[in-house]
C-alpha cells in the first residue's frame, strides 16, 4: 500500500490514521498542533474516544504511524481539518475554508503526478472543486485531466459518517459516500477506503457527496427541532414531553429524535447552515429548525431565571458541558454557552459547572468570575439550583437522595 498522509489529528483525522495504519499502510500524520503531534509520537491520545488509545498506541509501536508538523511527500492525502463558520461575518454562518485552503498549501509543493488528494473535511457543495482550484494554482503544471501532457492529480471527496464515542466501530462498519472530480478519482478513493472499511461503498461526483452529508445532518437537525419546539408545547401544557415523544413513537412510521438544551457538536448544529449558505431563499424549513435550535439555551436560561428569582445570591449547578454523553468535544455546545451565559446574566450567582469528561475547564468560563469549576458532587451539594445540561452516565447513574431538596431543571429527560 502506497504511503499515506492525513491532515488534521483531530477527532477524524487521527481514527482515520489509525485505522489505516492498522490496515497495514504506512501513515503519517501532520497537525499545527505540537501537543497533538507529540501525543501521537508518544502512542497517547490527545482527546477521549472510545477504543481509539489502543490502536493509536499499537501503531505507533510498531512504526506505521507517526506524526509531525510539516507535510511530507506521499502517494494519498487525507484533508480532514475544521470548516468552521467564519466568525464576524454578517449573518456568521458561513463556511471559514481557510483550514483547507492551508492544508492544500501545504501538500501542493509535494506533488509529481498520480496522487490521490481526498477531502474528508464536511464541507459546502464545491468546497472539493475549491480545494483542487487551490492546488492547481500552485501547480499549474500539474492538471485534472493530462491536459497539455500535465501530470495528473485526482481528488475526490469522502465525509465521514460516525458518531463521537463509537468512531471506531462505525468508521469500519458504516457504509460510505465518495464522490470524485472525475470518475477515476472515484474508483482510487473507493480502492482506498475498502482497505478498512466493510460497509457500502457508494461512487458519486464530490459536489453531490458534499451535499449528501450535509443533508443527512440536517435532516436530523429538523427531527431535533421538531422535538424541542413539541417540549417547549408541552411545558406549557402541563405534559411530560419524553412520554408524549415515546407515546407517538409507538405509531410504525413515526421517530421523534430526543429534545434537550439545544444542539452541538462538529456536524449537526453546523452543517445546516452551509446548506442555508448555499441556498438562502430555498432552504426555508432547514432554516428554520436551525433558529429553533439555536433559540432553546434561550428557554433554558430562562428557565433558570425563574428558578432563582428571589434569591440574593444563589449557586447553581451546571452538569454536563460537553456537546453529547460520556465524549470530551465542547465544539458548539448549548451546554457550555447556557453556563457562560447564565454566569454573564446572573452576575450575583455563582455557577458551579461540572464535567466529568475534561481535567481543566475551557478558557470561556475560566475568564468568569463567578463560574467555578468543580466535582459534580461539590457542585450538586453545594447548588441551590441543579440544571442537567448533558446525560452523562455519572449523571443518569447518581443517588437521587443527593437531588433532595434541591431546585431541579432536567433538560435531558434522565431524571423523570
């Protein structure tokens, strides 16, 4: 197998690394992190992923997987970087490709001819095409086609399609989307990705394997709003919004997703918004379920408000600050900006946010001061108001008797 780079060791490009390290190829990872860098080097992870640790630490090992800082030469990248939004920006919802566009810098002096670049990074329809445009235009004698006799380059696109805390197991079982610039580029991604991976291996053009995931994630997304906007109904109406969600779910074609304090993470609360991106007078409902969404911290805090009003100075726990269960990932959480925010509105309380995920909180709350970071424990005993933000096993797990007398807002359904 011919040598392969990953750019990105984050929390797809470094399981994509291992896996095919483990597969048998020889892999080099290249990050701008020096401590994600050497943390790999070492055989250690530097987040929390299931099953992940052993692998890594195996390769490793055995000299199939290594890390550094600069791109090397190789016969297959792997683009797997951030596209977050680009912060300031008027309506703040558009895709920020500068990751890409650095990463292709980097590999563009690298290239001779015959290599397969493959962006994995969830991105905007055309964002494929853009990458192979950047290349290109640091190698113009370099080409898509052999046009002129130029050596060619093949690209194509391959999102991911796992979930954080069952990566692993899903990046090798999950079936897959390729889309390539040409059709060639298809097949040498999909000889690629059958080297691991068991599930289904569909061929596309890139710009409909973009729009693909962007659509699955959206579709859930709208689901997710569906339920948030029906537990907001129901609060109102005096009626238990998770037996409502599992009463409608007994009919054979209905599937409520679950409500809670909003939505986060890397994909579902910002994928979306490339689509509205993309297409701001056509995606009407996509729109919409994404202002739903990003409205429910409102409603929580809000909630909260109502709790400690008549309270001089009032201590409030905030359990959970992580985007899903039992995961480490913060990106987008609706849980660490209802921590955030309620420390900011409510400036004569104290907010005692607990993780049991992380050993140091995030530099957004330390700069706070009246947010502590603290043992969930001290938090809940200490608290006048406990507010579950994220249904972490410690907290679906804990002695109810340790919740008596206390204030409670449960936005996740665990304590019914």
């Amino acid at each position: 197998m011919t040598s392969i780079c990953v750019v990105g060791l984050g929390y797809i490009g470094l399981p994509t690394a291992a896996v095919l390290a483990r597969a048998g190829a020889e892999v080099i990872g290249v990050d701008v992190s020096d401590r994600h860098v050497d943390a790999v080097n070492r055989g250690e992870l530097p987040f929390v992923e299931t099953g992940l640790g052993e692998v890594v630490a195996d390769v490793v090992a055995q000299g199939r997987l290594r890390a550094q800082t600069h791109t090397p030469p190789a016969g297959v990248y792997i683009v797997a970087v951030p596209t977050p939004f680009k912060r300031g920006t008027t309506g703040d919802h558009e895709a920020d490709l500068s990751y890409i566009e650095a990463a292709a810098r980097g590999i563009a002096p690298q290239l001779v001819g015959d290599e397969l670049v493959v962006l994995e990074s969830t991105s905007p329809p055309g964002t494929t095409e853009h990458m192979a445009e950047v290349i290109l235009g640091e190698r113009p004698d370099l080409s898509l086609d052999g046009t002129d006799g130029r050596p060619v380059v093949h690209f194509a696109h391959c999102p991911e399609r796992v979930l954080p805390g069952r990566i692993m197991a899903e990046m090798v079982a999950n079936s897959r989307i390729i889309g390539g610039l040409t059709p060639r580029a298809a097949e040498l991604a999909r000889d690629l990705y059958a080297t691991f991976c068991q599930g289904e291996l569909r061929l596309t053009d890139a710009r409909t394997a973009e729009m693909a995931k962007l659509t699955e994630n959206s579709f859930r997304d709208v689901n997710i709003a569906f339920a948030n906007e029906l537990s907001i109904v129901a609060e109102r109406l005096g009626i238990d919004v998770w037996e409502l969600i599992e009463l409608a779910n007994l009919h054979p074609r209905v599937n409520i997703l679950q409500p809670g304090p909003g939505v986060g993470g890397h994909c579902i609360a910002v994928d979306p918004w490339f689509i509205v991106s993309a297409a701001p007078d056509e995606a009407r409902l996509i729109h919409m379920a994404r202002q739903v969404n990003d409205s429910k911290p409102l409603h929580v805090i809000q909630r909260v408000r109502e709790a400690v009003a008549g309270m001089s100075s009032p201590k409030i726990a905030t359990l959970g600050l992580a985007f899903k269960p039992d995961v480490d990932d913060l990106r987008e959480s609706p849980a660490l900006s209802i921590t955030r925010d309620l420390a900011s509105q409510l400036p004569a309380a104290k907010v005692l946010a607990a993780e049991p995920n992380i050993t140091e909180p995030p530099a957004s709350l330390t700069a706070a001061p009246n947010i502590a970071f603290v043992d969930y424990r001290a938090a809940i005993a200490a608290a006048d108001v406990v507010v579950l933000l994220v249904d972490h096993r410690e907290f679906k797990e804990l002695d109810r008797s340790l919740l008596e007398d206390k204030r409670m807002i449960d936005t996740r359904g665990a304590w019914r």
